[in-house]
C-alpha cells in the first residue's frame, strides 16, 4: 500500500558523491517512476534544494517524504487530468505554449553563450571534478531584503556566532542549534551562485552576501569532507560530463554580458515620437480608477494588471512603430503589438518611467525567440523536456480545481470528520468578505518564482491555474479564510494550506464582519467535500498506479546527509 511504501522512503538530496569509487554518475539514475512517468536523481535533488534555499526550511525525513510524494502526486493527477480531456483546456494550452517559447529562449541563449566560452583547461576540470567530490555541509541566512542580509553580515564581523544569528534572523521560538542548515550541497546541484559562494568558503568561515536568482544568502560552511583519493582513471571516465556541466555555469554566470552584446549588435532605432504618446498613454491609465483600501505604495504600481494591459490595448494603434532592429541582415519592426504580448511579464512601474528601457526588454525577448524559431529550437530535447515537466504541473492543477468545482455544486450531504472541525474554533465568530485572486503552486520555491516575477511587472492573470473569486463570503473552514484575513491589501504574498498546498495569493479588497456559529458549521461542508474530492481521487489513483521506488538508493542518501557521518 501507498502507507507502507512511504514508510520505505528514505531521501536526501545530495547523491552524487555518495561512493567516491563508483563510476556510475548518480546524476541521471531513474530515483522513482510513477505510472512510466521517471524522474531521476537531479530532477529530485534540484527541486528539492531549491525548495530548501528559498524558504529557508531546515532539511528533515518528513520535508523529503512530502516533496518525493507531492512529484509521485502531481505524474498521477496529471494522467488522470489526460484522461478526463484536460490537454484541450485553454489554459492548459496557454501555459504549455508559454513555457514552449521560454524553454526556446532558454536553451537557444545557452547554446549561443558556449560559442562565447573560452574552452575550459584540464586544471579547471580537474578542480572542478575535484569539488564534486567533495561534501560540503552548509547554513545560510536568506532575504528578498538586501538590507537583511547586510545587517546580519556587520554582526557576523562583529564577531557574533552564526547560529546566534540564525536564530534571530529566522525569529525561532526557541533556540535551534540546527537554524539555517541546509545539509551537504552538491557543487553542480544548486544555484551557480550559491555553489561557487560554498565551496569558495573555508570550513567554518562564512561568505559575503551574495545574490541568486533567489534572494540574498549569506553562507556558512559547516563542515567539508574530502575523498579518501581522487582516482585518475575515473576522472578520465567522467571528464566529459565534468566538462559540460562546468561549461554551462560559465555560460549562466556571463548571461548579462552575452545580452549586452547582442542588444548592441542589432543597432536599435527607436520612434521617439510613438514612445512619448504611449508613456502618456501609460502614465494616465489610473487616473480614473477607484483605490477601495490603503496600498501598499510600492507594489500598487510594480504589476501591469490585466485592467491596465486591456485600457491600454485599446488606446494605442496594435500596428504603431516603436523600434526597428536589424536581424540577419534584414530590417525588422518591433510594433506595439508585439510589445503587448510581453506586457504580462514586464514591470509596469517601468513602463511608466522608464518606458524605453521596458520596450528593450519585450525587444530582447522577442529577438531571442525569433532566433530561437529560426533554429529550430522548439525540436530541441531540452525544450521538450521542460515542457513536458511544466505540463504535469499544469494538469495536476487544472485536475484539482476541476475536482473542487465538482464537489462544492454537489449537493449530497456528509459527516465532517471532528478533526476538520475543530479548525473553525481560531476564528469562528467572523465572517470575511474579500475580493482576491490566488495562483497554484506545486513547491515553495515555485510559489516564491511566482511572488518573484509579479513583484517584477508579471500578470498574475498569465499563470496556470490563476482563479480570481470576486467579493464574496468566506466562510472560516475554507482553506483561503486565515490566508485571506490576514494578508496585507493589494500585496502578494506565499501561502500554504493542508488542502490545497502552495499558491500565492493577494488580496484587493476585504470586510471582516461577526457572524453566528451556526453558519460557519453549515458551510463547512463545502470546504470538506473539495478537500474529501480531491484525496478519494489520489487514493484511487496510488491504490492502481504502478510506482517504483529505488529504496537502496533512498537509503545511501540518508546516510549521505545524515549529520552523523560529518
């Protein structure tokens, strides 16, 4: 069953130096499959990680058992959403093809930056090779706050411990020697950044802030283990991989650089006189509009609302001239309207006052994807990989809410369990009314790129599985009613419930009233049916899956990152 499985599942996530001696790169071994769906070692190790580094959760048996089934969950529901017709869904279609074009992007801007790559020395392999031998355990301290970060270094040059630190900076309840460990970090499994900060770090020696895709981290090298020897027959057996996998950090750590030069090679014209039409255009779109609560002054201008993108589309000519480049020779037009299709992805606070500046950023993106087409790059197995992965998410998603509209217009009644009950006694004498829109995630660390990019100038309306609930009631034992209550007006923050996971959720307008008990009981069937829906599917489906777990592996893992064996 299901439960004596997971009571086999033993995670880590780092593997790939967990036999110095064998010669078999673990990166690429199958870990799990799930109804012939496979992920390997990597795909788990980085999401892993990266779900570590970003909230800044301390690794443990449950955190690895609950990511390991949230993957297993999301291949099942999303077989079932092909069964039930969900690859025809427009916003299926709209995600796939959105992550269709940036995979393009993605993988044509690595390859054109291995051109620009001075060719690596054995040396620099050698070292490299070296370093992934290595296990290197870390704590670190992470902000979206740069000042955080800064304030905590001066005290770490103060001469103040590091854990004393983490403590203050993660506000624990009560002391935590373990504050800010992440564990043993594998030198090509995390962020560039990140790894290059660890191990370029001495043993019990911090660095200085750096910046990931991320956040701010400062990080802390607890301890480093070296291999007992460094064999060179199997260095030469895994060279190659060594190689290309140092190649594409270069190619990431100089991507800025690669741009500049391209942007500076297309020799750019810009029509003055479009651009000040439309920043007046762009600069006068809210004059009308109705604030219903106090703002938060920064974010209120960041996000190019779907409101503003539709005043703006029709308030300007689609075909107007707002650049011209030149691409393989040829003259191209960059128009307004091909600038609104990058619109939910750019800042809106830019566009209003630096609006030449926003124009070159929707023109990078539309030249790398011109090139990228050119070159046949959505054939690429790298493109097809990524957007196979990003569909599983997208049907798991599009399942479960489908799922949740089928059980709230049911009308059969059912006995709500004391234990889903007993959650209305925090609040159960108030009743919220609010207009919101939430976004599903599967991971933190994904609800935390999500937050990211919005804060940046994303729509949030872009988002598979993006649900916008107009003011309305909510009643206390629904999953979105503490969220809601308690979220800042017009801020979009990372939230987390039992029954539907990560999301991120913001709240535009709310009115908190007193009510009766009785009504919260009465309502609290609905939340229970959606929650009740969506596990007799998951049950359904992992009592007839076939999933294959590599236990031995799950093992060695454990004992790789175990503190113990420092």
């Amino acid at each position: 069953s299901w439960m004596k499985l997971k009571g086999l599942l033993v995670l880590s996530w780092l593997i790939l130096s967990c036999t110095e001696s064998s010669f078999i790169d673990r990166d690429f071994l199958v870990l799990f499959s799930a109804d012939g769906v496979e992920r390997t070692v990597y795909d788990f190790e980085s999401s892993y990680v990266a779900h570590l580094i970003s909230t800044g959760k301390n690794d443990s048996y449950d955190e690895r058992e609950a990511h390991l089934a949230k993957m297993i969950d999301d291949i099942l529901l999303a077989n079932s959403g092909i069964n039930k017709g969900l690859k025809n869904h427009p916003i299926y279609q709209a995600a796939v093809d959105y992550q269709k074009r940036k995979s393009m992007i993605d993988s044509y801007f690595v390859d054109e930056m291995d051109e620009k790559i001075v060719p690596l020395t054995d040396d620099e392999i050698r070292l490299a090779y070296a370093k992934k031998q290595r296990k290197v355990y870390v704590r670190h301290l992470y902000s979206k706050n740069k000042d955080d970060i800064e304030q905590a270094y001066d005290s770490l040059q103060s001469g103040i411990n590091f854990v004393d630190i983490a403590n203050k900076f993660y506000e624990t309840l009560d002391y935590d020697s373990s504050a800010g460990y992440l564990g043993p970090v594998n030198y090509f499994g995390v962020d560039d950044v990140f790894a290059e900060a660890a191990y370029s770090t001495n043993e019990n020696e911090y660095s200085k802030p750096i910046r990931t895709r991320l956040g701010y981290h400062i990080v802390f090298v607890e301890h480093i283990t070296f291999p007992a020897i460094l064999a060179e027959d199997e260095y030469q057996y895994r060279k190659q991989g060594i190689e290309s996998q140092l190649r594409l950090r270069k190619q990431q750590l100089i991507s800025n650089d690669y741009v500049f030069e391209l942007m500076s090679e297309l020799d750019v014209q810009t029509n003055t006189q479009n651009l000040i039409e439309l920043r007046d255009i762009i600069s006068n779109l809210d004059i009308n509009s109705i604030v219903q609560e106090t703002v938060n002054p920064e974010n209120a201008e960041v996000i190019w609302t779907d409101n503003r993108i539709n005043k703006l589309t029709n308030s300007f000519d689609r075909n107007a001239v707002l650049a011209t480049y030149e691409l393989d020779g040829q003259l191209q037009v960059f128009s307004f309207g091909e600038y609104l299709n990058w619109l939910p992805y750019l800042s809106f606070q830019e566009s209003k006052l630096r609006l030449g500046a926003s124009v070159g950023r929707g023109l990078r993106n539309q030249v790398l994807y011109e090139m990228a087409q050119k070159r046949n790059y959505d054939e690429d197995d790298r493109v097809k990989q990524k957007v196979d992965k990003r569909a599983v998410e997208i049907l798991s998603e599009l399942n479960q809410y489908q799922m949740s509209i089928q059980a709230v217009k049911d009308t059969t009644f059912l006995i709500v369990p004391e234990s889903f009950r007993d959650r209305l006694i925090s609040s159960k004498n108030l009743l919220v009314q609010a207009e919101y829109w939430k976004i599903p995630a599967n991971s933190m660390v994904e609800a935390m790129s999500v937050k990211n990019e919005i804060e940046q100038g994303s729509s949030p309306i872009v988002y598979p599985g993006y649900q916008r609930v107009d003011f309305s009631s909510i009643d206390n034992s629904e999953s979105d009613y503490d969220l809601v209550r308690k979220s800042l007006i017009e801020t979009p923050i990372i939230a987390s419930s039992s029954q539907t996971g990560w999301m991120v959720i913001q709240v535009n307008r709310r009115e908190i009233t007193q009510i009766d008990t009785e009504t919260n009981v009465n309502n609290l069937q609905r939340s229970f049916k959606v929650f009740s829906t969506i596990q007799t599917e998951l049950d359904s489906l992992r009592s007839q899956a076939n999933i294959d777990i590599n236990t031995e592996l799950f093992e060695e893992m454990y004992k790789i990152w175990s503190p113990s064996n420092m």
